[in-house]
C-alpha cells in the first residue's frame, strides 16, 4: 500500500510566526504524523490540529520534524514526532501564536473587538525632511508675512503625514503653494516620493 494513500486525515499547521497552512492531507497516529509533503517546513513547536469529521479539532506540538529524503519510489515526507496537548494546553497554545505586522496604525483583532488607539509616527527621514524645509524657509523667505504662510503650510503638510490616510493630491498642492526655492522644491520632491 502506497503511503500517500494513507493520508486520510485534514490538518493545519500552525507556525510560530503566524502563519497558518491549511488543507493538508496526512495520516495521523498515535505518536506520529505522517506528511507525504517536502514543499513545507514544518519545525520543531509548530502546532497541528486534526480537524475531524465529527466537527472536533485535536492539536498536536510537532516534537521532531522527522524529514526523510526520497529514496526509490517513496518521496520526501515528514514523520513527525507529536506530543498530543489536552484542551486547556491547546488553547494556551493558540493563543501564544506570535503575529508580526508592521505599517502605520496596523493591528489584528482576533475574535475581538478593538477598541485600541494608535498613534502612528512618521517616519523619520520624513520628519527630518519637514524640519530640513522649516529651516530653508526661515533662511530663504526674507518678508515676515510670506515667511509665516509657509511655515503654515509646512504645518498642514506635517499633519498630512500624522493623519491615518494622507492625501497625496493635498500634499502635492500644499507643496506646490510653498515659495520657489531650489532646496524647498527638491525636499517636497522627496516629501511626495514617500506617498
């Protein structure tokens, strides 16, 4: 009997980082899991869970990978070796799942409601950018009054880039209203490159 047939059971890793492959096909034993697959890296922690055909879920911490190379007519595979977790260590065990996201304001409600605040800083290159501009108009604008309506604008564009979805066609106007300088049009040049 070929050991791909044996593969009756759906399973679904559950990787540390995150990251979920679902649809497998396996054949799960009492102290093994047996994975006719060697596109996945399945590591040492990660979590199985049988999903079975009565609507109930087991999970498994993977002990050893077992990963065997094909030989002959039998392909790569894993033969894990698995410790079974109870419901209590199971749960415990999901839930220590790490997500690693990244981006302004980003987050994960898992089976929550969120009722967080961000607070999102920009980057820093920008934020050097806008002071670098504050400091060529205080030099460059010589006329008090024209200096302060750039300085306001400079202003508006720093918000532009605090708010949780910044206009680009705002900004390009803002920085299209600032005085015409050589280096106040190369630094919004890069101001509206990081959009």
């Amino acid at each position: 009997m070929a050991l791909g047939s044996m593969a009756k059971d759906k399973i679904k890793i559950l990787k540390a980082d995150g990251q979920e492959i679902d649809g497998l096909k396996a054949s799960v034993q009492s102290g093994g899991i047996y994975l006719m697959r060697s596109d996945i890296l399945v590591e040492p922690s990660d979590l199985i869970q049988r999903v079975m055909s009565n609507g109930g879920v087991e999970t498994f911490r993977v002990i050893d990978p077992g990963f065997h190379e094909g030989i002959s007519h039998i392909p790569s595979h894993y033969q894990m070796k698995v410790q079974k977790l109870g419901l209590p260590e199971a749960e415990k065990a999901i839930q220590s799942i790490t997500y690693n996201i990244s981006g302004a304001n980003a987050r994960v409600n898992n089976n929550s409601v969120d009722n967080s605040t961000n607070v999102a800083n920009i980057n820093s290159d920008v934020a050097e950018h806008i002071s670098m501009l504050r400091s060529e108009i205080e030099r460059l604008v010589k006329i008090a009054d024209e200096k302060n309506e750039a300085l306001e604008l400079v202003g508006a564009i720093e918000e532009q880039f605090h708010s949780s979805s910044p206009s680009k066609p705002v900004l390009k106007t803002l920085i299209s209203a600032l005085p015409s300088a050589g280096s106040i049009a190369s630094i919004g040049s890069f101001l509206l490159s990081v959009m």
